[in-house]
C-alpha cells in the first residue's frame, strides 16, 4: 500500500468522500463507506482531531481513534483561514459526498454549509449529522453520546445507577454514537442509490437523538389500547417527582417489573460455579426446553394458574425462582452451555470483550481483521459489519497517522509543489 492512495474494492469503489467529523458517530459511519470501498479524506485541524488525544498510547495516537478510522486518508486543514476553505472548495467538484457534523453556524462561516458545496457540485450528497436535529428548540444545542442517551430516555430504560445508588449512568458502550455511525451509511448508500437513478444529489439529516429514539420503538411508542400499566407508572413518576423524591426512587419505580419480572426464568442471566450464562426463551415451547434443561417442573411466570396477587403463592413461587438460581450456580458455565444447547434453548457465555479477538466462532466468519498500522504496527481490530458475495467489503488499511496523505490530496487539487511549501509555511495545511 501506498500512501499515494489507498486500495479500493467493495460496492462502493469510486466513489470519494470528504469527512468532517470527529468522535464516534460520524467516524464509525466514514469507516463503514471505506470497508465498502470508498476513498474516505478525513480532514483533521493541525493538532488532529480529539479522538487521536483521548487516552494516546504514543504521540497523536490512541486505540479509540485507531478502530474508528481504518481505511481512510488524513488530510489537514487549518479550515479558519480562507485558503484552507478555497482548497476544499477545488476538491469538491471530484467528491460524491461529504460528512459534516458541525453546528450550523460552523459550517456556514467555514463556507462548509451545503448551499454552499452543492453550488460547487450539483449532485453532491451531504451527510449532516446532529445531536439533536436542525429544528426545534435544541437545535444549536451542542451534544454527546450521554447527552442523547439522558434525553432520549435510553439511560432510564437501561437503569444502571452509579457506585453511590444515585445517579443514573450511561449505557456503557455508546450505542447513539455506534448506531448512528450506521444510520450515517445507511443514509449515503440510499443518497448514492437515488443519485444513479435520478442525478440527483442530496442532504441527508442524522441525528443521535432519532437513533437512540428508534432503538426504543415500542417504549416510545403510545398505544392507548396497550398502555394502562406504563402510564399508571409515569404518573407515580411525576407525583414523585413533585414531591422532590431522590431519582434513585424515581428509578426504582420506573424499573418496577412487578411479580411477572421477579417470576422470570426463561429470558435472564444466570451466575454459574465459574461465572455466568445468559438464556434467550420467548415462546412456550422454548419455555418448556429451558424447563427441562434446569431440571425443573417450576414454571414461574408462564403459570396461568400462579395468582401474583395472593402474597402467599408469590412468596412460594419467589422461593422457586431461588431454588433455580442455587441449582445452577452448583455447575460450570460449559455444564449449563452443554445442557441448553443439547435441549434447544438459546444460550451463551457471559464474556468481557478483550476475551474476544481470538475467538474461535469469531476467527470462523472472519469478524476481526489484522492490520499494520504506519506507527503503532501490527493489530487486531473488529472488521467489516457484513458480508456480501459479489462485492466483499474489506478494510482498506489501517487508520492514517496526522496528516499523512495531506500533500497528495492537495496537489491533487492542482496546487503546485511551491504552492503546498508555501501553504505549509503559513500553517494552513501539515
């Protein structure tokens, strides 16, 4: 590989796209477009974008920023000076399409705004990705992954409070972000689709908010028909609330499952002699597997018989329930791995992901990639989120180092070899 250009293959080979984003999101959606072939410039300001900071291993460098910018070129701009503006500009008519996530304002000073490149290039695609949207009253509002988490109710749902049973905490990995990165994909390919039938080009709005918003759709939803238990539940929330109650209550009220959650045997975790398994059983004839693989006539809450508002059936059935878990933390996770799988039941360890690079199944289907990075050398890193038969995503390298491919894109733009010297000189490219 050299550092002229990187390789191209995959559906999407051809196609250019310049990336103005930094973070998770917008970088794990351009790290997509590249395992698809596109050729990704990721323009980054002279001291490298944040996630090359964000716990550096060495100089400029960091796993963060490694994983989310494989198969990209680095470009660097300073973009508030306008002779960094007038070099995108003479980029623009040969790129398919940009990813921003600047504030509105941002992209319109830096003359970075899609009014502004699509008069350059017609059918250009332009990625906007916000935290909250464009409209409304949040919309100059700036926002992380936490953020669309809180507002969104995502980190309610998930219900975790911090060490001191307090405060609620994040989701753990930043799923807003990572879904949105793929939304952001999604979106182009569609765009690009169009624009193969059409001409046409187009902006594409994405948001942290509507991602994190989708991956609660029936929480979200409203269905009068369905929903007298959850609004008998927000409205001892709001009481609670006036009453200024502590938001550990607030959420303890809110995670409340009833006895049909406390009952629950089939779709759960288990802790073992050696650790922990997870179940998946979510119809009766699963039901009745996990039954017999725990060993066990209980049928917790699929008991059409079992009233959960007689305290005395509730306190026998809850004994149960007990009895189950002390049952199978006397085995190993393989012994209970063993059984499930002989009888059907959907199961699997419970593992911490650093356990999973060499992973045989993941080995198998080819799920991690080995790269060589420029810097930092050898490396293993999950890869391509599909498969396709005709036209195989694949990395196309590893992510660049600052400013790497800077001379190349720029001369490719018709500047001279005085001209960058000269750009160089005065800091406006590195």
């Amino acid at each position: 590989m050299t550092h002229e250009g990187l390789p191209h293959g995959g559906p999407l080979a051809g196609i250019r796209v310049l990336e103005f984003s930094q973070i998770i999101a917008g970088p794990f959606g351009c790290q997509n477009l590249a395992d698809l072939g596109a050729e990704v410039i990721k323009v980054e300001p002279p001291e490298g974008e944040a996630w090359r900071q964000f716990s550096q291993f060495m100089p400029g460098e960091s796993k963060w920023f490694q994983s989310l910018n494989r198969g990209k070129r680095s470009l660097v701009l300073a973009l508030r000076d306008p002779e960094a503006q007038a070099i995108v500009h003479r980029l623009i008519p040969e790129i398919d399409v940009v990813v921003i996530n600047y504030r509105p304002d941002v992209a319109a000073r830096l003359g970075l705004d899609y009014e502004t490149l699509r008069a350059i290039r017609s059918d250009l695609i332009y990625v906007d990705n916000t935290a909250f949207g464009r409209q409304g009253p949040w919309a100059q509002r700036p926002g992380y992954d936490i953020v669309a988490q809180a507002v969104s109710g995502l980190m309610a749902l998930d219900g975790k409070l911090d060490d001191n049973g307090t405060a609620p905490t994040p989701v753990s990995s930043p799923v807003a972000d990572y879904g949105t990165g793929i939304v952001i994909a999604l979106g182009v390919c569609a765009a690009l689709y169009h624009r193969a039938l059409t001409g046409e080009g187009q902006m594409v709005e994405t948001t942290l908010l509507n991602t994190a918003l989708a991956m609660q759709g029936s929480s979200v939803m409203q269905l009068a028909a369905a929903d007298e238990i959850p609004l008998a539940k927000m409205a001892r929330i709001d009481e609670l609330r006036a009453e200024g109650a502590p938001y550990a209550e607030l959420q303890e009220t809110y995670k409340d499952r009833g006895a049909q959650g406390a009952l629950n045997i089939y779709y759960r975790c288990y802790e073992t002699l050696d650790g922990a398994v997870a179940i998946g059983a979510l119809s009766a004839s699963l039901w009745a597997k996990v039954r017999a693989a725990l060993e066990t006539d209980f049928l917790g809450f699929a008991d059409p018989d079992l009233d959960v508002t007689d305290p005395d059936q509730l306190a026998r059935a809850t004994a149960r329930v007990r009895e189950v878990e002390a049952h199978v933390r006397q085995f190993s996770t393989d012994h209970w791995l063993e059984r499930f799988e002989a009888h059907g039941v959907p199961s699997g360890p419970i593992r911490f992901p650093e356990e999973l690079a060499d992973d045989p199944q993941i080995a198998a289907n080819q799920m991690v990639v080995d790269l060589e990075h420029d810097l930092s050398g050898p490396q293993r890193q999950v890869g391509p989120l599909l498969k396709m038969s005709a036209t195989p995503p694949s990395p196309q390298g590893s992510a660049p180092p600052l400013g790497r491919d800077t001379d190349a894109i720029v001369s490719s733009a018709g500047y001279s070899d005085d001209e960058l010297a000269d750009l160089r000189s005065r800091g406006i490219i590195a």
